[in-house]
C-alpha cells in the first residue's frame, strides 16, 4: 500500500460521500457543504497521484488543485449569495432595494 | 414567485435512501476498482516542467505552472473571480471606499487582535507573494491572507467597507486588467499570447501577480461582505 | 511504516469527518466540522508534499468558505425577525 493508493481510495470514498450528501441532505446550506465535500475528494485524488516515487512531486496537478480550491470558494460564495437573497426575498415578497 | 420556495426539503423516504445508498455504494466500488486497476503512467509531466524551469523565470516549479506554463488557465481563474465579484455587487451606495465608524458595539478583545493582526497580515501578505517565486507561496495565498484581515476588520465594526464605489471597482478589475495587459503586450513582443520573453519573464510574473494579489484579497472580501450584508445594512442607516 | 500508518489514520479521520459533516441534522455544528475537515485536509496536503496547495487550503478553503458559511447561516437564522433589513448586534438584538 503506497501513499498514493492511501489518498486516492480515501479520495474516492470522501467523493461518495459527498455525493450521497448532495442527495440527502435536508437544509441546503448542507447540499452546498455536501458539493465542497465532492470537491476536496477530488482534490485528494489529484494530490495522491501527482506523488511520484522518487523525487519532487508532479507541480501541474498542484496548480490544478489551486485553481479548483479558488474557483470552489467562488462557486460556494455565490450559492450561498443566492440562497439568501431567495430567503429575503422569500419573506418579503418584493426587491427591498 | 419566490414564497414557495423552501430551504428545508424533507429527507427522502427511507427505501429510496437505502437504494441511494447503495447506488452511491457500487460508484464508489467502481470507481476505487478501476483506479487500483489502472497503471502508473510515465512522469513526463514533471520532467517537461523541470526541463523549461530555466525558461520560466522563478525557482519555484508550481508558481512557474501556474503563471507561466498554464498562465492562460490563471487568467480564467482570474476572471471567473471577477465575475462572481460582479454578481455579488452591493446596490449603489455613496461614499469612500472604506470609512470609519465609531465603534458601538466593539469587543475590546477584537478591537486589540485586529490592531495587532492586520499589519501583521499585511507583511505576511506581501512576504508569501515575494517568496512565491522560490518557495511556496504566490499570489493566492497572499490574496488570501490579505482578504483574512478585512474580514477581521469588518467583524471587529471599526471600519466598513463600501464595494461599489469608484476605487473598490478599480481595485477589483486591477487584477485581471494587469493580466490582459501583460498578455496581449507580451503577444506583440513575441508573437504568441502569454509568450514572455526570457529575459523579462521574473518581472512579468511579479507585476502580475502583485495586481492579482491585491484583486483576490478584495474578491474574497467582498464575498464575506454580501453574504453577511453588512455593506447593504451599513448603508440604509 | 509509521508514515504509512499515520497516513491511514489522517484518511480514516477525514472520511469519519466528512461522513458527520452531512449526516447532521444541526446546521452550525455541519459548518464547524466543515472547518476541521479543511484543516484535517491541510495536514494531508502537507504529508503529500503540495505545501502551497496547504497553504490556499488552509487560507481560503478553510478560512474563507468557513466564513462565507457562518454568515449565511446566521442571515438564514436572522432573516424571518430582519424585516426592517436592519444589522443585529451581537446579542441578537435589533437595532436597526
């Protein structure tokens, strides 16, 4: 059992999870935290497999994984942006602004 | 059109939870099954990045990636922060980009961390993005660190940030702006887009990376400020 | 092989951790270990040698959408009182 098996299997698990979560979850803050969870199981399939046996790591799957935890924060922000302007305006009926 | 929407579904009936239990369940077996399966493939990724290090301008083999050899994939990253900034605008409202407020409703405790931590965040801001070059660090994370202070600062209620004025949409814009520029720039040096040219390459990607920084730190900001509304709150009173 | 079985123990625990993160039915307590996992995820960049990746993922995966998060959350829980759109203070009370 190397590293990379180690992480990848994890990674593939934490995935399911995160993807049963999507699903099932009852709030949909939690439905959000659920498509997070998938991200960073993903992310830790990219980083297991980017460690090679000798020497430095691969650095593309690195960058990769930079750009997917940035562009999962944006992602993240604007869901839940979403989901309380839905609430307000939910309650309110109109635009306040 | 929105009052029916709720936020709270119902937990699916606990059969159909079983079975998608079980589907999720036989994915994941077949997806862990066929990567045990599949074979190592051969590095060349590394020893192609590690063959044009010297090309590249910095020591520093992911920044090297990140902005020189898939500079064109930071560039999207880039925008798409800038496009989920645009969303998330704040309506109109007057005034500076940041104003002080007389402190209400202040913890002691945060108003001492938040004098201590900002200066402090910022130096370590702009030591992560100069060291990007050699060791880890880069732009990202020193945005990140910098967006980490603001938060601070808007939690701790001395000071209030208004994102649309003139100066917060400059600041916002600076970072893909400076990317556009430099791409293009470079493109009527060397004939290809994002092609720096080797000599100035260290400089190039400091410039860009500096304008990122300051634009990454202000994106994540003001994710912060529009969910918790407190710009919005601010500025009806 | 303490490495490896350190590392056995940071997967197991990252599973366990996203597992009781969506299976909650408190919502605070779902973000709260959302946090963790991204620490917990911190130290496994770390151990797979992405020490800039750690550092993003500490800063804005951990930092940045835990904050996101709270706040929404507490604009969730605030929002049927909050008809003047008027800041709570820290109490809870409204002083809009």
């Amino acid at each position: 059992m190397t590293q990379a098996l180690i992480y990848s299997t994890g990674g593939l698990i934490v995935f399911g999870i995160g993807f049963y979560g999507v699903v099932i979850a009852a709030h949909i803050l939690q439905k959000v935290l659920a498509v997070n969870v998938m991200s960073i199981g993903v992310f830790l399939v990219l980083m297991a497999t980017a460690r090679l046996p000798e020497g430095p790591p691969d650095p593309v799957p690195h960058a990769m994984v930079l750009t997917g935890i940035v562009v999962a924060v944006a992602a993240s922000a604007i869901a839940l942006w979403l989901i309380c302007r839905i609430q307000v305006l939910g309650n309110t009926g109109d635009d306040p602004h | 059109m929105f009052r029916d929407i709720s936020l709270y579904s119902t937990k699916p009936h606990p059969v159909a939870r079983a079975f998608f239990g079980l589907a999720t369940l036989a994915m994941t077996s077949v997806l862990i099954a066929v990567f045990l399966t599949t074979e190592q493939a051969e590095p060349t990724l590394r020893s192609m990045v590690q063959g044009a290090m010297s090309t590249s301008g910095v020591e520093n083999p992911v920044t090297a990636v990140l902005l020189n050899f898939r500079g064109y994939d930071t560039l999207l990253e880039v925008a798409v922060l800038m496009i989920v900034a645009t969303a998330m605008l704040p309506p109109a409202a007057p005034g500076p980009i940041t104003r002080s407020l007389p402190a209400m409703t202040v913890d002691p405790m945060l108003a001492g961390i938040v004098r201590w931590l900002v200066p402090m965040a910022i130096i370590t801001s702009g030591y992560l993005l100069w060291i990007g070059a050699f060791s880890p660090g880069g732009a990202f994370q020193a945005g990140s660190i910098l967006a980490a202070a603001g938060i601070l600062m808007l939690v701790a209620g001395h000071h209030e940030f208004s994102f649309n004025s003139i100066g917060a949409r400059a600041l916002l814009v600076l970072g893909l702006g400076t990317f556009l520029l430099v791409a293009i720039g470079v493109a009527m040096a060397t004939g290809v887009m994002l092609q720096y040219p080797i000599a100035r390459a260290a400089a190039l990607i400091l410039v860009i990376e500096s304008a990122a920084t300051i634009s990454i730190g202000l994106s994540l900001l003001m994710f912060y400020g529009s969910v918790a509304r407190l710009t919005v709150a601010r500025s009806e009173r | 092989m303490i490495e490896l079985g350190f590392d056995v123990l940071l997967v197991a625990v990252i599973v366990l951790v996203s597992w009781l993160t969506l299976m909650g039915a408190h919502l605070l307590r779902s973000i709260v270990l959302f946090i963790c996992l991204g620490l917990f995820v911190t130290v496994a960049w770390v151990r797979l040698g992405g020490i800039d990746v750690a550092i993003a993922e500490a800063a804005i995966g951990a930092g940045i959408t835990g904050a996101i998060l709270l706040a929404a959350l507490r604009q969730l829980q605030n929002e049927p009182t909050d008809h003047s759109r008027g800041k709570t203070d820290k109490d809870g009370q409204d002083v809009s």
